[in-house]
C-alpha cells in the first residue's frame, strides 16, 4: 500500500461512465475542434469564475502566453514575476517576447509585494506583473490592484493551481486583465490530456485570445496576426464541463477537509506548514511543509517513502538558476532570492488529493511524527 501524490486511476473509476458518454456525444456529432462543447464550456466556466470572458485553449502554458499577448504585451516588455514555480510561468513571459524581472518569494512562497512596491516605484520600464497563486493559495488581490493602479501596471494571473481559491472575497483570476488556467490531469479541474483556458473580463482580450489560438485569424482565411495552433478539443471541452467541473465543488471541499487534517495533527511537529492568510480560501492543489534544515530533506523524504508515502518538491531549483535562461537576453533578478531560496531548499509536497482517505492522512502523518531529524 502506497500512499501517492495523486491517483487519476481512482478518478477515473469515479467519472469513468460520464467520460465515456461524453465521449460518444462527441464521436456521434462529427465536430471535433473549437465547437460548441468548447463555446458550452467556456460559458460554465465564466460563471464559474465570475468573469465575463473565458475562451480555451491547449494547455496552461499558451494560456499564459496568449493571455499576455492580448493583454497587451510587446516584444521587450518587462514581466514582474516569481522565481518560485512552474517554469511555465517564465516561459509564457518569453514566448510572448516579454523580460522576465524576478524579485524575491514572502514567507509563504509567493511573489513578494512589497518588494514588487519598492521596485515598481523605481523601474519604469516594468509594465506587467504575473503573479502566481502557488499551491492554491491565493496571492492578496486587493495588494496586487493597488499595485496595479498605483504604477500603472498590466497584471496577469497564473491560476494554474488555484482555480476556486478565494482572496478578499474575491476570487483569483477576477483581479488581472487575463488569468491563464491549466487543465493538465494533475490540476485540481483536470482533462484527460491536455487542456487550458484564459479568463479575462475585457470582451477584446478574449476575443484577440480566440484569434491567436487558431493562427491569429480573424475571419476565415484572414490573418490579422501571428497566431499558435492552441485550439481546444470538443473531446476536452465536454470531458471538463460535463464530468469534471460538476464535480470540482466537491473535490475541493474533500482536499480542504484532508488539508484540515494535515494541519490538526502537524501542528506541534518538527515541520512549518502553509500559513494561509487571514481571509483568504485556499484550495489545496498541493500540501508543501518545510523540514528545519535543508541538509535533512533528502532523509526525511527517504524514511517517508520507506513508510509507503510519496512526496515531491515544488520547486527544487529556482526558474533563474534553469540552464534555459542562459538562452535569454535581458532578463534580471532584483535584491537577494534568500527567501525563495531557502524554500527550494527544505520545501516537500505531501500527498493530497481528492480520493485520499482520512486513513491515508494518518499513515502519511505517522511517518512523518515517527522521523528523527
Ligand atoms: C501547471 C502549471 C502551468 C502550466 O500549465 P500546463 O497546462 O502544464 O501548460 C503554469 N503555471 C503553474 C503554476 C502550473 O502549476
């Protein structure tokens, strides 16, 4: 018996049935891209997140890109962002031809706004800021609007891991001119491949999003601009709307539940847990605890997989410190990482997911009450 970090086996004899008459739906209408599932889905998933625009793409990463593109994005534009998370985040910023500026993480792992504050107030030339909601912890909306307004910047979200959370009583990806969502089978609202959406509130932003994704055409055969192939299938589109998103409700509120758990028994261990910040709703996509010291980490994750418990860390290097930036002309990190830095180093995810049981919780907090530094 193992304890895993996820388990889309388990999911699918959950959604299984759905999925496959979704997937006769589709096969039986003979329209297999950018139809109506992907227009149906797009429209859920507005209301979903309170937003009036939403149109789908093919993963998470073109989300980001796309969506900084419609926002507005130029080639040389300078990207405020985080160093700790997906390299995703980084790349969208290049793709779109911005410059990747990172400054350092909070105590809590994400962008830090105050040094965002400080710099904004410095650099004119920086014009976008990309915050992360990392681990489904939402970022403070109403700091990142201040931001915004006050040095007039453009921002987009990376909801990737956080669709749901909740911050100021506002959702997150409701605050920047675009939000990028991802849909790989791991998220929290998952397709069975791979799958991602920009959310917007601006009418222009979604509908220049709808042109890039399908090589910047405007009208048939007529292009306007230099467009992706980053269309949406109709197979993704009713999988997501018809099986998953029902369904995200109730898988969120199972990994709060585990989360809580986590939180009640861990509370006085050797390890730091996730400080969630007064008035925000965080969806748990991961479950990242700190070991004290950086040098036990290695140990700690060993005697857990020993116990039957996986783990991962999210992130064990810095986007600055990837071997792909070497490529990348301009980019720049501003004051020290030390924070980002030092959670790279003791961070490891334990697992959490939907259809972990309360026992498993248990198996996963024994072990870990039963390592000795
Ligand atoms: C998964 C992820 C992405 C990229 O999404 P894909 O669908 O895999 O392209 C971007 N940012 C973050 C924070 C992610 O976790």
């Amino acid at each position: 018996m193992t304890v895993r970090m996820v388990d889309l086996a388990a999911q699918w004899r959950s959604v299984g049935d759905d999925v496959l008459r979704a997937t006769a739906r589709v096969g039986n209408s003979g329209w297999y891209i950018l139809g109506p599932e992907v227009t149906s889905f797009e429209q859920e998933l507005s209301g979903w997140f309170g937003r009036a625009h939403v149109a789908g793409c093919a993963s998470g990463l073109d989300a980001l890109e796309l969506g900084l593109r419609a926002a507005g994005l130029r080639p040389g534009d300078h990207v405020l962002t985080t160093p700790l998370s997906a390299f995703a985040t980084t790349l969208a910023i290049i793709r779109a031809g911005g410059v990747p500026v990172f400054v350092d993480t909070d105590a809590r792992g994400a962008i830090d706004l105050e040094r965002c504050a400080d710099l904004l107030s410095r650099d004119e030339r920086i014009r976008f800021l990309l915050p992360v909601h990392l681990y489904g912890c939402p970022v403070d909306l109403d700091g990142v609007e201040r931001l915004a307004t006050a040095h007039d910047v453009t921002v987009v979200e990376d909801c990737a891991q956080a669709i749901g959370a909740v911050s100021g009583g506002r959702p997150v990806g409701t605050v920047g001119s675009a939000a990028g969502v991802s849909f790989y089978p791991t998220k929290n609202l998952g397709a069975l491949g791979d799958a991602g959406a920009v959310v917007a509130g601006d009418p222009s932003v979604a509908d220049l999003v709808r042109s890039l994704r399908d090589y910047g055409q405007t009208a048939k055969y007529r292009h306007d601009h230099l467009g992706a192939n980053s269309r949406l299938d109709e197979l993704h589109a009713a999988i997501l709307r018809s099986c998953m998103l029902p369904r995200l409700s109730s898988w969120t509120a199972r990994r709060t539940q585990l989360a809580d758990r986590y939180r009640e028994l861990l509370t006085g261990s050797a390890l730091e847990l996730l400080d969630v910040p007064e008035g925000a709703t965080c969806v748990w996509h991961l479950f990242p605890i700190l070991v004290r010291d950086a040098r036990s980490r290695d140990d700690f994750r060993r005697h857990l997989r020993d116990a039957g418990v996986e783990t991962a860390v999210h992130y064990p290097t810095l986007i600055p410190d990837q071997a792909a930036l070497r490529h990348v002309a301009g980019w720049r990190v501003v004051g020290r990482l030390t924070r980002a830095t030092d959670r790279a180093a003791r961070s490891v995810s334990l697992p959490l997911h939907p259809f972990m049981s309360t026992e498993d919780v248990d198996v996963v907090v024994a072990a870990v009450r039963s390592w000795q530094p």
